[in-house]
C-alpha cells in the first residue's frame, strides 16, 4: 500500500524488484549533452510559466520544411532527443524539444493535479501557438506521447503528422507500473537527491554499467534532482491512470506513425503492435535501440523521422 511506505521499505521494494528494476525504464540517458550544431537553448513562455526548450533551425542554403516540436517522457528532458536535433535540421525542420513543466529546467507547480493528461496538452498548445506555423508535426516519446495524443485529440487542425514513440495505448502496466508506483511514493518523504542516491545505490550492488562520460553522468544526476515532486507524483500519477483513447485517435484521421526500440521495456512491443493494428497503421521497429530510439539510434531515428514527415509536409 503506498500510503504505508517508509523510506526503509522503500528501499526495501526496490531490492525485490527483478533484474534491472533499479534502472528506470523512463529514463532515457543522451549520448552527450553539449548543443549540437545549429541548436540553441531557448525559453518558451506559457501562462504556466515559461518553458525551457532546445531549438535547432536549418542552416544556411537548406529549405525549411517544416516545424517538429518534441515531448519527452515522464522522468526524461529536452535532452533526451539532443542526438537527432542536428540531423533534423539539417534535413530542414526546425526541431524544437521541451522540458515539461516541473521536468528537468523547466519550473512547475507544487501541485500533482497540475499534472494531468489535459494540463500538460494545455502547455503544449501554448508553446505550438507561440510558433510560426499553422500546423506542426508532433512526436511524443513514453509518457510524451501520452500528452503529443491529447493535444492531437483536442486541436487536430494543428498537427500536421503525429509521431508516438515508445508509448502504449493506456497506462503502464507491470514493471513499469511497479516503478512508477514506487516513485510517486518516494516523493511523497524523500527529496529528489534521496531517491537518486538510493538509485544508485541499488544499480551499483547490482553491477549497472555507468555512462563513460562524466558529463553525461553529471547530466542525469542533475536532471533528476531538479525534477519537482509534485511533477513525479502526478505525472506519476498520470501514467498510471491513462485512458485508452485508441479508437478516438483513430477516427482523428491524422497522418501517424507509431515506432519503438526492438528492446523497449516501458510498454511491451507486442501491446504497442496491438496498438498499431487498432490505428491501421504499423509499429516500425527501430534496431539496436530499447525505450530511447532517439539517444540509442540516433541516425535511424532521424532518418525515420524525416521520411515520415517529408511525406506529410
């Protein structure tokens, strides 16, 4: 019962999990974290607040084609798609990825009801209004594409193409669940710096590869810290309640693609076939990747990327 954990039990909890358990299957860790060419940080206002952004344009000579914006998963950033923003670019979208409110660099409410499904969409609709154009393509990644289908759902008329990666139906279900259970409790009596040190702790006895560079590993540490606890308990939260909005996405009409890493551990693959099959469409599975297509395999991903949405410009 979560309401019964303590920070022992906890703890406690998390060395029972099975193999792996302790590395959060929504964290997504980028190769590196310095800009990457033609990309520059940027701050997006909201009537929430402002949100931080990572904005890449075409360079010089290249045409644009067209505007992606970026959402990233429950306990991940802007950064998880860093890898691919220069690609994108290059090929002549202007690619801007946020950190959602109370995610990462981005400041959020205290409050966990200020987390849901259609509070997020919200912010995401002010950030796309913001912008210089009348439709843009949109990909949600894990919990992103949870929010990238509410917004969809709410303003088909602004959405160009909708690209879902990595994310199911409705809620987690299994061990993805379990975790996000374990982590809406936790911060409920444990500041974000406790549970990284517990996490680590953890993934350590249990022989968990760290990231070579100290850079990245600096990164992730960082990132989760300054995650609210209210952003963990009700996008937690959210992840765990998720409706089943399938059919309603279907008869949309959008332009979609549906794509995961052939390892992806957060949503079975085999729910997210299920999943294509109800959109008439199909899962493209991309190689050597698991839950983070755009930090594992960066080229395909942008190259998948990059056809889809030059077919729907």
């Amino acid at each position: 019962m979560l309401g019964l954990l303590t920070p022992t039990t906890w703890s406690g909890q998390l060395k029972h999990r099975p193999a792996r358990a302790t590395t959060l299957v929504f964290m997504s860790t980028p190769p590196f974290v310095d800009l990457p060419p033609h990309t520059s940080a940027v701050q997006l206002p909201t009537t929430g607040g402002p949100l931080a952004a990572l904005r890449a344009v075409p360079p010089a000579g290249v045409a644009q084609r067209g505007v992606a914006v970026l959402v990233p998963g429950y306990t991940g950033s802007k950064e998880d798609f860093i890898a691919v923003l220069a690609p994108l670019a290059e090929a002549g979208f202007e690619a801007i990825a946020v950190d959602q409110r109370g995610q990462n660099e981005s400041a959020g409410p205290d409050d966990p009801a200020a987390y849901t499904l259609a509070r997020l969409s919200e912010d995401l609709a002010e950030v796309i209004d913001g912008l210089d154009a009348d439709a843009v393509h949109v990909l949600g990644h894990s919990f992103g594409g949870l929010v990238a289908r509410e917004y969809a759902l709410a303003l088909p008329e602004r959405v160009r193409s909708l690209a879902i990666f990595d994310s199911g139906p409705a809620a987690v279900p299994g061990r993805s669940a379990e975790q996000a259970k374990l982590l809406v409790a936790a911060a409920g009596f444990l500041s974000t710096a406790q549970i990284w040190v517990e996490i680590q702790k953890l993934a350590a006895a249990e022989g968990a590869p760290q990231h070579p560079d100290p850079a990245v590993r600096a990164f992730l540490q960082r990132r989760f810290e300054a995650n609210d606890l209210g952003m963990l308990i009700g996008m937690g939260t959210s992840i765990l309640e998720a409706p089943d909005r399938t059919d309603e996405l279907a008869a949309a009409g959008l332009p979609l693609l549906l794509a995961a890493g052939v390892g992806d551990d957060a949503w079975p693959v085999a729910l997210q076939k299920e999943m294509a099959t109800r959109l008439a469409t199909e899962l493209v599975l991309i190689e050597n990747a698991a839950h983070s297509p755009a930090a594992e395999n960066p080229a395909l991903t942008a190259q998948i990327l990059t056809d889809f949405w030059n077919q729907n410009s």
